[in-house]
C-alpha cells in the first residue's frame, strides 16, 4: 500500500517540524521509507518524500494527542524526538503512556493532612484534567506518582512521622481524584531504593566518586543555596546528598519506566534529572512548598 507524504504534509499534520521529525525517527526504525526524486547527468537530488505505507492513522493520533499536549504546554519540552517516538510507539503498540512524577514532602504547614481547599487539591484536579484530555485522544495512562520521603527525612532532617501521614493523606487524595483516569502508582523513593539496593549503592559509588562529572558547580550552588533554608545546620551536607540522590533518582526511573516526567515545579528545578523526558504542563506547582 502507497501512502506518501511530503515534509509539507507532515508538518500540517502535527502543527510545527515535529511532523519531519518523527518521519525521520520512523525512517531510522525502518517503519518508514523516505524516497528521493533525482534527476540530472550527476543525480542532483530534487526533492523527496516519506512511503508511510500503512500507518497514517497511527501518525493521525499520535499528531492529535501531540498537539493537545502543546496546547497545555507552559515551559518547553525536553527531549522532543523521544516523547514522539513514544508517544507513536504507545499507540502502535496498544501500550499506556508512562508518565511519572516526584512529590516534595510538606514543609511550609504544621498539619499532614490535606483539605479540600489545599494547593495539592487544585494541582491533583489539574493533573486530572490533562489525563482526562489524553484519554479522548485514544490513549491510556499509566502513572507512578513517587512521594519524596527520603528528601524530607534525610536530607531535611523533617519528622518522619509528619512526612509518612503527610504521604498517606496524598496516596488517598491521589486514589479519589485519579483513580479514573489513569492506572496510579503511588510509590515512594524509599521503595525504590529498597527494591534496588545494590544498584543504588553502585551508582551512588560513582557518581560520589566522580561528582564533578554528573553535577556542576552551579547546579551543587544552587542546592546549597537551597539547603540553607531548609536545613542550614548541615547545609553542605544536605545540598551534597540532594544532588547525589537526584541524580541517581533520574537514572533508575529511566530504566524502570523510561517515563515523560510530568514536572510539577519549574524548569529550572530539573537541571538534575540526566536522561529523563519531561513536560511542563502543571500551573499549580509545588503544592508542597505552597506554590511555587
């Protein structure tokens, strides 16, 4: 079956390049053929266009759901190539959409529990929303939510009575405001390193071994800026951990899931997170902190 589009076609369809950039994608896997019109005496390339072959539906759902996800963008995206791929693979393939996203531990109120009028309510109904929306584009979600208690007990040295009901008020909140919506995962980091001691011991060998390789000066500054307000009694020691942890948090996760993170605070927060696919769609950040 011959089914052809030119970069022109392809670019109408998803709204921007990212029409040519999945093509291209495609054409590396071999899922797609790019033909090329030659002429002259020495084989002057004049044009060329894309054999789709059978899976234009796929590429028309894949651009719907695509441009639905641009449309709630509010910083840009990381890693674009990856999260098209994905997204055309998941429908392909009959497969969920992964996303994945860290919750920080509460720090700025003295109660655990979750009320209805909380900031992490508005920002559970916004998440709620854009599942919903991805959802009548064809698609399923799987979503692993990870609370962050090992950041709020070790590093920031927070009650872990307070952090662990705290986290329970979240699971429940999370269950009735997304149950429906996607497949929900609530799973802390604790867990994740518990399940995977030894490899988290070799990672955190190496990257304490070779620091300056996985985290700039900059990006150490800007975490002990940071750890003096949280925990300025062993502020070095705190930002030290935070950065080694982060990183090792991005490279599990990646390996587990290879997820699109679904941020919930801004861009510049994220300069830690290595291999990850990330999307900044969520107005209602860091409920934890408060908003921020």
């Amino acid at each position: 079956m011959l089914i052809v589009f030119t970069v022109k076609d392809a670019n109408q369809l998803f709204g921007g390049c990212e029409g040519r950039q999945l093509l291209e994608t495609l054409v590396g896997r071999q899922e797609v053929q790019r033909e090329y019109f030659v002429a002259g005496n020495w084989g002057t390339v004049q044009g060329s266009r894309y054999n789709i072959g059978t899976i234009s539906p796929l590429l028309t759902s894949t651009s719907k759901v695509w441009k639905y996800l641009k449309e709630r963008e509010i910083q840009p995206v990381v890693k674009q190539e990856e999260i098209l791929s994905l997204l055309f693979t998941a429908k392909k393939k009959g497969t969920a959409i992964p996303f994945f996203s860290p919750w920080g531990p509460r720090y700025k109120k003295n109660s655990p529990i979750i009320n209805d009028e909380d900031l992490e309510i508005k920002t559970l109904q916004e998440i709620r929303s854009l599942f919903a929306g991805i959802k009548s584009k064809g698609y399923e979600i799987d979503f692993v939510l990870m609370p962050a208690d090992l950041y709020g007990t070790t590093i920031n040295n927070l009650s872990s009575l307070f952090v662990r009901q705290y986290f329970n008020s979240l699971r429940e909140r999370a269950v009735s405001n997304l149950g429906d919506v996607c497949t929900l995962c609530v799973k802390p980091w604790s867990a994740f390193k518990r399940e995977r001691e030894v490899k988290y011991i070799t990672l955190r060998e190496k990257i304490e071994a070779e620091f300056s390789t996985f985290i700039s000066d900059a990006q150490f500054e800007k975490a002990f800026e940071t750890a003096k307000v949280f925990n300025p009694a062993n502020a070095y020691g705190s930002a030290w951990n935070y950065c080694v942890e982060r990183v090792i948090e991005a490279l599990l996760i990646e390996e587990i899931y290879s997820p699109i993170k679904l941020s919930l605070v801004r861009k510049e927060k994220d300069d830690l997170d290595g291999p990850l696919k990330r999307m900044y769609m969520i107005k209602n950040k860091a409920p934890w902190l408060g908003g921020d």
